[in-house]
C-alpha cells in the first residue's frame, strides 16, 4: 500500500475487491448441481427437556388421568385434538393438525437417548447432540450432524446450516458448516462497506469472512442491507429485539410482553409482532436457505423446562413451534418442503406426574416430532410402554422403549442414502438402528 | 532481533492502548506491577465467592422453609423472595462483568488482567442451576486471582478445591464405593470421575500425556471426600472417602486416615510433573503469542517451568524475555470479551457505566453482544473454556457482531472521538495506513470509529 492514498487510487482499489472477493472460495456460489443431494433434513434442538406427555397426552391410557388430574379429562374441553383414541394433540399445536391430517406430521413416543440417572440438561443436551451412548472419553466436542456430513460428497458453503446464537454441537466437527443468526443484521453504508473491504483485505481471515457475512446478511430479504444506508433508529430497535430474544436465556425466547403495547393489538400488528420474534425470524431464514441451495439446518427453541405452571409455558412453547413449522413451510415454498423433513428432539422427557407446583421434574423418555412434505406421518409411531407404576421408569417417568438416535439414523438413511455400518459406527457410535419404521414416503 | 516495545507490551500482554493511561516502560515494570498491590480490584470491586456463599445459604434457608409451608400463601411469599434473590444475583452478575472489563479498560497492570483471564480460562468452572449460575466472577476473585503469582501448584490446589469446581465437574456427586456413606446408602452411591479426568487432562498434565484410565480412577478414588456446602464452603467429608491407598502415575497416595494432605500431594507432585510443564508452556505461548507458536519460546518456557518448580513468576519473565514474545506483527485474534475491554480502554467510557445503568442496559450493551460473537459469558460449553484458534472467533457471523458492536455501542457509551485521531489512540503505530485512510474517508464519526475496532489491526494483538 502506498503511502497516501487520494480518492481516485481508493476507488481503484475497490474495483479490484471486486475481482479478489469474488475469487474468494467462500464466496463462489453454490450450483445446483454441486448438491449431491435433494432430500433436505432440519432439526430442531428443544432445549429445557420438552414433556412428550404433554405435547402427545395419552388421554386413552388408563393412569393418565390418575397421574395428571385434569391434562385427561375430556378432549373437548382442553381443545387437545385426538389423533388416534390413545393420544391427544396439545391444544397450542392445534394449527399443526391440517399438517397431521395431510400425513405431513407424525411424532414418535416413549423415546429417549442413552442418558439415565442424572437428568442434567447439560448433559442430556451434550449426549444428544453428541449422538453418542455416554459423555466418558472426551466426546461430545463434535456432533452427530456434522459426522453425517462428513459422510457425503460435496459439501459446499452453504450446504448445512447451524442458524442462531446458541451454540450447536450437533453441528460441531470437521466438516464445512455455515454458522449465521438472521439478526445479527451487517447494516452499513454502502461507503463503509468499500472501506471494510479495503480495511479486511490483507487479511484472508477476515476477508473471507467479511465478504461471506455480507453475502449472508445480503441474502436477507428484510436487509437491502448493503444498499440501504444504516439508520440509528433501526439499530437501536433490532438491538431491543433480540435483547428480549435472549431475555430467559439462549436463543429465542417469546418477547411478546416487549412487542406489546397495553390496550391489544390490530391484526396487522399481531402478525408484525410475530414476524419479529426471534423464532419467527430464524424459520424464515432457514426456509429461504432451504429452498435455494442448503440442505441441512439446524437450530434451537428454548423455553421447555417446565417446573412450574405448566399449562401456560407449555401452550408458549409449542406455539412458537407450531409458528416454527409453518413459517419453515411458508418460507420453503411447495417443491422444497415436499422433500423436506424436520425432527423436533429434545434431551429428556419429565416426570409423568405433575409435581407440587403444577408443573413436571426430569424425567427420561419423552416425544420426537416429525414433520415436511418428505414424511410418511398422520401416525404416532413407538411402543408405548403404559404408565401404571410398575410401567414407569424409575416409578416415576415414562419408560423410554427404544433409543430416539434409531429413528434419526432411519431418517439420515432414508434422506441420504447412508450405509447402515456408517450411521451405526460413525454418525452414531453403538447404536443398534433396529427394524425400519418406514418414516418417510 | 525483536524485543520489547511499550505500545506492543499493552497490545499484547495487556488490552490495549488507551488516550489517557501511559504504556508499561519495560518488562521489569510488568512484573513489579504483578508483585505490587491489586490496584485493579481495589478500583472495581468483584464479590468474593465466601460472601457469594451468604447468599447461597439464605436461600437454602428460605427454600427449606418454603418446602413446610407449600400450597399456603406465606410459601408464595417465600418463593418471590426466591425469585428476587435470583434476580439480585443476576444484576450483580452484569455488574462484576462490567467491572471486570473496566479493570481491563483503566487498570494500569493490564498483564494482571490478561493472566486472570488466562488461569480462570484453564480452570474454567461454572454454576449449573441455581444462584450458583452467577458464581463464575466470585470463585474468580478468591481461587484464581490471587494465586497467579505463586506456583503452579498453589494454583492447581486451589483451583481444585473450590467449591464451583467441585459442583461444576461432579465432585459433589463423588462417593468412595467402599465409604461408610456409601455402605448407608447403597447402591445410589458411586464414584464419580469427572474431576479427576479434568485435572488431568485438562489442568495438568494435559491429553497427549502418559496417563491411563486406572490413573483417572484411582484419582477419583483419592479425591473421594471433598465436597462444598454453602455454610462451610470446602469441607473433606471422611465418611464419603475411599478406604486404602492410590496410586496415580505410580505414585502411592493415603492409606492411612483419609486425609486431604494426600489429595494436596497427589496434586502438587502432579503439577510439578513434565507433562504438565510442557502443557502449560505450550498454552500460555499460545494464548499470549501466536497460534503457532515459536518452537524455542515453549521449550524454554518448559525449561524454566521445570527449573522453578512451576514459580509463575519466573515463567512469565521467561515469556516476556524471549524475543519470539515481540515480534512486531500482530498475531492472535482477542477474544470477544477482550476485544471489547480493548475498545473500553480505547474509547473510555465513565469508570462507573455499569454501576449505574439498569440491568436491561447492561444485558444490550455487554452480555447480548459477547453471546452474539459467540462468547456467551461464563458459558463456555466445556470444561476446556474458549478456543484460542483466530478461526473459531472470525467467522462470518462472529464478525458481523463484533462489526455490528463496533458501529451501534460505543455511541451508545461515549461521545465519540474524532475517527482520525482516534486510530492513533487506539493502534499508534500498528494502524496500516488503509485503515488511516478509511479513518479519514468514512461518511460519518460512528463509521470512522467503527471501522478503527472492526479492522484486523485492532481485532488482533
């Protein structure tokens, strides 16, 4: 670099970023083809231990009512949905059942990892996410997602996604995956872009990453980012946002007491409201990657641990699941969702009792939801292992009957193609996949 | 041959440069500084874990009473004390971060700060549930900071026997098979190896060394009663202890009463071992220096280690003695944590920001952005703490959030300087001149000062 720079060698400058950035590898667009594969798989962490007794209630099963007075007594009047004479559809996930109905929805219950005993979320979402049968030996510093990804050709920047702020050890590990939170907005002027690029531009490391970012944030229908000169307002008002986003910890909180203002909302407004919570925002983003080029997704909802006043945290819970699903769809468009699959797994079940303060304790086996245009749903797969006490795991949680990681691996084989060996010694190490339960179409 | 420059000695080994605060003339001042009184904590108060403990113990009291009046309304009354104990606890948490980083932003031993953060990252411990979630900062202030002048193993005992380590990696849980608690409860009583794979794999000797699973087990078997409790703190329960000898590397510890003598000597020989010297070398060259660094910097680092018996002091002479210390490129990326205590001391917001502002303040201007550059504070997803690699912090999302808080906080903080005399300030002579040149050309003030913290001269050291 010269030792002053005028106006005119600057804009020189600029012209040839142009060339360099897009020579850059990470910046090179994916084409279609470079996709190995059309199957795309999204899985969504539900962090806090989710009560699978709850989402799929067995009103049918004869101690249901005797362990949770009131969650079993009549379908009609909680709004809980039957879905086949045994379990009953939360109400909060009532705008999922045209989904059900369609075969586009189904869950799994009575499933759990390997982790017994101690019911540690850290744990229990470490060996989840880790896919392996214990955390001795130093594992869980890679995830199973990521050895899967290790195990097909032709990953590429934008294959495999691990959207939001918490950390996703699922998609931890060797291979190439792109890390991105559709609020983490790079509003700038398109002048202070110019000079970012000449500031990062003998530096690969943040080159690199300076030119994918704007590619990323680019991308962002709501952005217009790079055009758009960057207002303090704006800022101030998306930096609030995602503050009541990570209000209760983690990713994607409901923030709806910050977008409320007393005396309720206009229609319109409700829906602007929701489109700005973090969960919102997140399917949407991993929707459009989805529909282009991307493959893989995953991300996280919180929000599940519930000790106390159960009915209330729970019906926020799966609305913003419920809301994650659709907007996924939504976003997605017709061709890509129908080769589409999510799963919805979380590191524990609950207690099958409600405790002392309306609310259920860690447990062991809880539910798995399945959903897309790729699944063979409108069913509840599993072996349900009956809730009488001697039925019970520990006398006090729902037995887990078969390991969650099996059905994962049937889906990956199904999606991917991959061996059986891979997924039963790579992906997830001692696993015994077991009978196929055919979950895809 | 490279050697040591003020400016370079606050770039690298403290946090920075700052417009107001002179740099460290020399080495021998870095190290008196060290020695000297802790002027740092004195300035920015930090709560020790032992009044943390008063805390905890309240509450086990309010929740003990709380379980008797459950279902009536004095209990609900009890649980909102709860709630507010819980949420006191958290506000403070976002003050002894903010103090933490203005020690970094006006202390005038920036090394002292920097070998905190380094030691308190090698024992990372944290609370998972309860009040013990805030505890990170106060088992900081007692079991880290003031060992980081003694020996090794000074620190490795400490380390290991305080109570947030014992909660964070299952000690707590630990029972010898063979102990009389465990001969009463039966078979919910068992050991637990997580301590003892951690110091040695991670605190001492390292994972590439010779150690076998029975080490790690008989280890775990002669920690066997230590545990905490919120009245006493540590405390060496003799009914949970493992009966008769281990040996760990070949080494017999106990046998007789159980005792916590023999856990400090299995201890200390094990941070005075080879291993641990070559380890802890290698760490701090890498931390300090370079990703890759200069073989000959951590060998004679090993060296000194190992001819001081593991003396802190004399090792971090050897470090800013050796001429690989002072190579003038900048090298390491800062973490986020660290890159925004050098922006502080760049920018210099009031020394009391985060006594005064609201707790919603505090969460968008600190722990909102260190989670959005992927350094959730004092959460770091394992025992090993945060990488040291330049590519786990620059990716694309980790610099958009540092870029996002370089262009939207520091205004939020200060009045912002002019972007031409602030890349002096803040980089002397380390800013490369297309960075003073977008200094001079940006649209506005907010962009100039920006694009000064985004750049990769400010972002590394």
């Amino acid at each position: 670099m010269t030792e002053f720079l005028n106006r005119r060698a600057f804009l020189a400058r600029s012209a040839a970023l142009g060339c360099s950035l897009a020579a850059s590898p990470l910046v090179t667009p994916v084409s279609f083809a470079a996709a190995p594969w059309e199957n795309r798989l999204v899985v969504i962490i539900l962090r806090g231990a989710a009560d699978g007794m709850d989402i799929l209630r067995p009103y049918g099963d004869r101690d249901f009512a005797g362990l949770r007075p009131g969650a079993g007594r009549g379908i009609d009047a909680t709004g809980a949905q039957d879905l086949d004479g045994l379990f009953a559809l939360h109400p909060a996930l009532a705008p999922l059942m045209p989904l059900y109905t369609r075969g586009q929805l189904g869950f799994v219950h009575a499933v759990s990892t390997p982790y017994r005993d101690k019911r540690s979320h850290f744990d229990g979402q470490d060996l989840l996410e880790a896919g392996t049968v214990d955390l001795a030996s130093g594992a869980g510093r890679d995830g199973w997602l990521n050895r899967m990804l290790q195990h097909v050709p032709g990953i590429e920047a934008e294959t495999a996604y691990a959207i939001g702020h918490d950390e996703m050890l699922l998609m931890k590990g060797t291979a190439q995956v792109a890390d991105w939170s559709p609020d983490v907005g790079l509003r700038l002027s398109p002048q202070a872009v110019r000079l970012a690029e000449m500031v990062m531009h003998d530096d690969p490391l943040f080159r690199d990453a300076f030119a994918e970012a704007m590619l990323l944030s680019g991308g962002d229908a709501q952005g217009g980012l790079a055009a758009r000169p960057m207002r303090m307002q704006d800022m101030v008002g998306d930096m609030t946002g995602n503050m009541g986003g990570n209000a209760m910890m983690g990713g994607m909180e409901p923030m709806a007491a910050m977008a409320a203002p007393e005396g309720g909302h206009t229609a319109a407004e409700i829906n602007k409201a929701k489109r700005n919570q973090p969960h919102h925002k997140v399917a949407a983003f991993a929707g459009k990657k989805l529909r282009g080029d991307t493959r893989i997704a995953a991300f996280s909802l919180n929000g599940w641990d519930t000790h106390q006043g159960q009915d209330r945290s729970m019906g926020q819970a799966l609305g913003r699941l419920s809301d994650t699903i659709l907007t996924l769809r939504d976003s997605m468009g017709g061709p890509a969702w129908q080769k589409t699959t999510i799963v919805a797994m979380t590191e524990f079940g609950r207690t099958a009792r409600w405790n002392g303060s309306g609310g259920t304790d860690h447990g062991t086996a809880g539910a798995m939801l399945l959903a897309g245009g790729a699944l063979n749903g409108g069913r509840v797969l599993g072996d349900w292992p009956g809730l009488s006490e001697s039925d019970l795991y520990a006398r006090r949680d729902l037995m887990p009957t078969r390991d969650v990681r099996a059905h994962a691996a049937w889906l990956m084989r199904g999606l991917f193609g991959l061996d059986r060996a891979v997924l039963e010694r790579a992906v997830f190490p001692g696993l015994e996949m077991g009978r196929d339960p055919g979950l895809l179409l | 041959m490279a050697k040591f420059d003020p400016t370079l000695a606050e770039i690298r080994f403290g946090n920075g440069l700052s417009p107001t605060i002179a740099p460290v003339p020399s080495v021998g001042d870095m190290l008196a500084r060290l020695t000297g009184p802790d002027l740092n904590a004195q300035s920015f108060p930090i709560e020790s874990f032992d009044r943390f403990r008063d805390r905890m113990k309240l509450k086990q009291a309010i929740a003990r009473e709380r379980r008797k009046l459950r279902g009536k309304p004095e209990g609900k009354e009890l649980q909102k004390q709860i709630k507010l104990m819980q949420k006191d606890a958290r506000i403070d948490w976002a003050r002894w971060t903010g103090r933490a980083m203005m020690r970094r932003a006006w202390g005038q031993d920036g090394f002292r700060e920097r070998l905190v953060g380094f030691w308190a990252d090698h024992f990372t411990a944290q609370g998972k549930r309860g009040l013990l979630r805030r505890a990170t900062a106060p088992y900081v202030e007692d079991s880290i900071r003031p060992h980081i002048t003694g020996t090794f193993a000074d620190l490795v005992v400490a380390a290991t026997t305080a109570p947030l380590m014992l909660h964070y990696l299952d000690q707590q849980l630990s029972i010898g098979p063979n102990s009389d608690k465990a001969a009463r409860m039966g078979a919910k009583a068992g050991l637990n190896e997580n301590l003892a794979r951690e110091v040695l794999e991670l605190h001492t000797l390292g994972v590439g060394a010779q150690y076998s699973q029975d080490d790690v087990r008989q280890l775990a078997e002669l920690f066997t009663g230590m545990i905490y409790t919120p009245q006493q703190g540590f405390k060496f329960q003799k009914d949970r202890a493992e009966p008769g000898a281990e040996t760990v590397l070949g080494v017999s510890y106990g046998g007789g009463k159980p005792n916590i003598a023999d856990i400090r000597a299995a201890l200390v020989d094990l941070a005075n071992h080879p291993a641990t010297a070559r380890h802890i070398a290698g760490k701090l060259a890498v931390h300090f220096v370079s990703d890759t660094p200069d073989p000959a910097l951590v060998d004679a680092l090993t060296a000194r280690f190992l001819d001081s018996g593991g003396d802190l002091m004399q090792v971090y002479a050897a470090l800013l003695d050796h001429p690989a210390a002072w190579q003038p490129d900048l090298q390491n990326v800062k973490p986020p944590f660290d890159f925004i205590a050098s922006a502080y001391r760049a920018l210099q917001p009031r020394a009391d920001f985060f006594d005064t502002e609201d707790e919603k303040t505090m969460k968008q201007v600190m722990a909102s952005q260190l989670t959005r550059m992927g350094q959730p504070w004092e959460r770091p997803t394992g025992p090993d703490g945060w990488p040291e690699e330049d590519e786990a912090w620059i990716t694309p999302q980790g610099l958009a959030a540092r870029m996002h808080w370089a262009m939207v906080i520091p205004e939020r903080m200060v009045a912002l300087p002019d972007p031409r005399d602030f890349v002096d300030a803040a980089l002397a002579g380390h800013a490369p001149e297309p960075l003073r040149f977008a200094a001079r050309a940006a649209e506005s003030r907010r962009e100039g000062v920006g694009l000064v913290l985004a750049s990769p001269a400010f972002q590394r050291r």
